[in-house]
C-alpha cells in the first residue's frame, strides 16, 4: 500500500535525507561523499581528508572512522554490534515503523534477519548453516567449474564480429559471478538475468537517503525477487535437490526448522552478495589493467602475480566502500572514547588507502607485498563469507579474460554505477581485434609473453 511505502521511505531514507543535505551545506565531509557528484566519482581525497582529523571523526551524520587501525578496531571490537535497534526509538515511530508500515514478506539485504544486521546467538547459528560450503577448500574444489564458465562466457564474446563494441559489464563481469552463485544455490540458470535486474534495481537498499523513486524501485524488486524465492522453497519442500538451498528448507536442528523469512534472509543474501559485489570486483579489474598496460605486462611475465593482483583491486578499488556499527556500551576506539549508542562508519575503502599501511598507497602496484592486508571483506564477526570464491572468480575471471583477449581495448569511458556502497561500473564499453581474439588456453599457457598489444 502506498501510504506504508511512504511511510517506511520516510523512516529510512527520507529523514536521513533532508539531514544529509544540511550536513554538506555545512562542511559534514561525509555528507559532501554522498551528495557532491564529484565526491562520489572520486571519493580519495575525501576520505584522506577525512583520516588526516584523527582516527574517529564525529560528523553530522555519524562517527567516522578511516585509518586502518581504526577500521580494524571498530569491526572487531565486542563493544560494537550491528544493525539498527528499534528499543532505542521513541514508543510511536517504533510502533508505526515496525508494525503498522512494515512489509513482512520483503526481507531485503540489510532487514532483519540478514546476516549482515544480526547478533549472536541468531548470527552463529545461521554462519554456521552456511560457512562450511564456502571454506577456501570447498570453493577450491570448484576451480574447473569456474574455469569452464568463465570459457563459456569468454567463447561467447569471441562469436561476436571482431572489432565490434561490445559491453564487459554485461557480457562478461555480471554473468560468470551470477552463473557461478546460482549453480551453488541450485538455482536454476535461466534465472540469471532477471536476477541480475532485480538486483540492479535492488543495490541501492544498501545506500542512505534515497529518494522515493529509487526506494520504491528498490521495493519492487525485492517484491518480486522474495515472491520467487518463496515459491522455490515449496518446490524444494515438494522436491529436495543436492543443494544448500534444499538442506536449509529441509533443516530441523535442535534449534527447530528455519521460518520463511529466515530462509529468505539466508539464501537471499547468500544470492545477491555472491553477484552484486564481485561484478565490482571483476569490472574494476578489468578497467584497471586496461589503463595500466604496465601492469598486465607484469602479469603476462609472471602469471603467478595473478592472485596478488586480485588483492591489489580489492585494496585500490574496494566493491563495498563501507559498512556501519552500533556501540553497546562505552569503549575506546585509537585512544578515543566512544559512547554507548554511538553509530560509527566504517570506511573500508579509506582504510585500504591509509598511507600507515600502504606505501604509496594511490599507486596501483600488482606487486605490492601488503596488498592483501586490505579490509575489503570486513574482518571479524561478519568477515565475508564469500572471500575464498571471490578470490577465486577474481583470479579466474581476470586472468582468462586478458589470455583470451590480449587486445582488448577500451571503447569510450566506462560508467560507474549509481549506488556508494557498492563501488564499480554499470557499463565498460569494450572492443576486441581479429588477430588477438582467437588465442586458445595452451596457447596462452606456452607463450606468455605474447601479449599481442
Ligand atoms: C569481491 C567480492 C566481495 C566483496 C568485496 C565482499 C565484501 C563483503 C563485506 C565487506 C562484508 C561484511 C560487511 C560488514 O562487515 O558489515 C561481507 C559479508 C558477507 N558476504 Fe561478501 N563480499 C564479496 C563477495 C561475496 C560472495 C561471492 C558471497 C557469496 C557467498 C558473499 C557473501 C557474504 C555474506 C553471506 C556476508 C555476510 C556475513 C556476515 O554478516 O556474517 N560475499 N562481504
């Protein structure tokens, strides 16, 4: 009902909105990140700005928090938990908001009972149901699988017409991370571009102060993408497969079955983080290496660089900018004492730039010996679960795209996608020549140096 709709815009977004714009009208450097389009395309310097006041800065918004110790301290300190606690609003909004106007059905990536907004015991119990299919030897195993849909998508784009533009994003970057996740899942693959709208449309849930427009858009989404899944638990309820999906919905430990909602939240998340980030991760690579042909010339001299360049990405370009905290009781974060009740960002992406820890750290170096000390997948409780897989789809997904096609070019500028958070391109416009579009795997294997530029 549109009324509820506007109300919970208002709850989430609208509120926080009219304060985001008073906050850069006064100087709030983090409210500058969110509103000024210059910030946002490059948001360093504000970030350097930002560390440069101390190690926890208190802004309009929220306490900010940017050095890598900093980061590293909030994300692993017991004093913070996560998401939003409604016992802290005022009886009538807490009322409104969690009963009159709230949607049931939708469980988006950041509601309640998602991983990432829940505290132990809830949070141990559902890592625990789903960790061990992503442990670094469980997704080692599926290497030859990576590989081969990555060759699939890769065969796909050498059917084009050579010289034709063609977009990377589209192609290439979204489909082997959403391929890959919904084999996982057991979802099934004819799903994959309609997930891969819903959740473009979807993204922006993760963003503070959207408008009424987006929130809608982003509602809608999450509409339909719950209603899908829903119908899928009664399939696998009717008929399990070998999935983790099907194990979820057929669990009965002795903590009991897990509600609709909790499989939703589960399996949703599992869903959408496992393609809306690493797209980033294998866009901003590939953007990165274009423009670095230094860089790939590293690389095609000594390939055992591969899996440190996919750390150098995270680090320079991390896909999820930043993520939130709530302290519990009073503590100290750096020498800095925060409050209880303080809500405090986290800006992993400022951290992955802090000169304490990274030599120069606005170069982009495959080489870098530290690279992979970045914050790019948190740390502590809600560290990413996916890190071993997208290591991996990174590694793999980059590395045969630049074998496969050592000519690649650029085609015009590529376009980031609208959402902060979650950093990357909606677009790479992209072009591939005649001569170097054919080279086969053992050909890449036995003639590295070959790089065709
Ligand atoms: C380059 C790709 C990825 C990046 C940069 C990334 C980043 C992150 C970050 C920063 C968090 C923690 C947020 C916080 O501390 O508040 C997180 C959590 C999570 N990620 Fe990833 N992620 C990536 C890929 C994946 C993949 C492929 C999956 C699929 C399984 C996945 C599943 C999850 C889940 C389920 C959580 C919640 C963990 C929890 O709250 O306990 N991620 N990710």
């Amino acid at each position: 009902m549109p009324v509820k709709a506007w109300i919970r815009w208002m709850g989430q977004h609208g509120v926080a909105r009219v304060v985001i714009r008073r906050a850069a009208k006064n100087g709030d450097l983090q409210a500058h990140i969110l509103t000024d389009p210059e910030a946002r395309r490059n948001p360093y310097p504000t970030y350097d700005a930002i560390r440069a006041k101390g190690p926890l800065v208190r802004g309009r918004l929220m306490t900010q928090a940017v050095s890598h110790d900093a980061v590293t301290q909030v994300l692993r300190s017991d004093a913070f938990a996560v998401g939003f606690d409604p016992e802290t609003m005022p009886f009538l909004a807490r009322h409104v908001l969690t009963r009159v106007a709230a949607d049931e059905r939708i469980v988006g990536p950041i509601d309640p009972p998602s991983l990432l907004v829940t505290n132990p015991p809830d949070h141990t119990r559902y890592r625990r149901l789903v960790s061990r299919v992503f442990t670094a030897k469980a997704v080692e195993a599926l290497r030859a699988r990576v590989e081969q849909r990555a060759d699939e998508l890769l065969d796909a784009m050498a059917a084009e017409p050579a010289g034709e533009p063609l977009d990377l994003v589209a192609e290439y970057a979204s489909l082997l991370p959403v391929t890959v996740i919904a084999e996982i899942l057991g979802v099934p693959l004819e799903m994959r571009r309609q997930f891969l709208t819903w959740g473009t449309m979807a993204a922006p849930v993760l963003d503070v102060g959207l408008s009424y427009r987006q929130f809608l858009r982003s509602e809608e989404a999450l509409e339909k993408m719950s209603d899908w899944m829903y119908a899928h638990f009664d399939r696998l309820r009717r008929e399990p497969g070998d999935d983790i999906v099907s194990r979820l919905v057929h669990l009965d430990d002795e903590s009991g079955k897990l509600t609709n909602r909790e499989l939703l939240a589960i399996s949703g998340l599992l869903l959408a983080a496992g393609f809306e980030t690493t797209v980033n991760l294998l866009g901003t690579g590939a953007v990165l290496l274009l423009r670095h042909p230094e860089q790939r010339a590293e690389l095609d001299a000594d390939p055992s660089l591969w899996g440190n360049a996919v750390e150098e990405v995270l680090r320079y370009e991390s896909p999820v900018q930043a993520t939130s905290r709530r302290s519990v009781k009073p503590t100290e974060i750096c020498g800095v004492r925060v409050p209880a009740g303080a809500f405090v960002t986290a800006m992993i992406a400022g951290a992955n730039r802090d000169p304490a820890v990274f030599d120069d750290p606005n170069r982009f170096d495959v080489r870098r010996a530290n690279a992979k000390e970045h914050l790019a997948f948190s740390s502590g409780a809600h560290y990413c679960i996916g890190a071993s897989l997208a290591r991996l789809e990174g590694e793999i997904g980059l590395r045969r795209l630049f074998e496969r096609f050592p000519g690649l070019t650029l085609d015009g500028t590529p376009r980031h996608r609208e959402t902060r958070v979650l950093r990357g391109y909606s677009s790479i416009p992209v072009r591939f020549t005649t001569s170097t579009n054919r080279r086969t795997r053992s050909d890449a294997v036995n003639s590295s140096s070959d790089t065709g530029r």
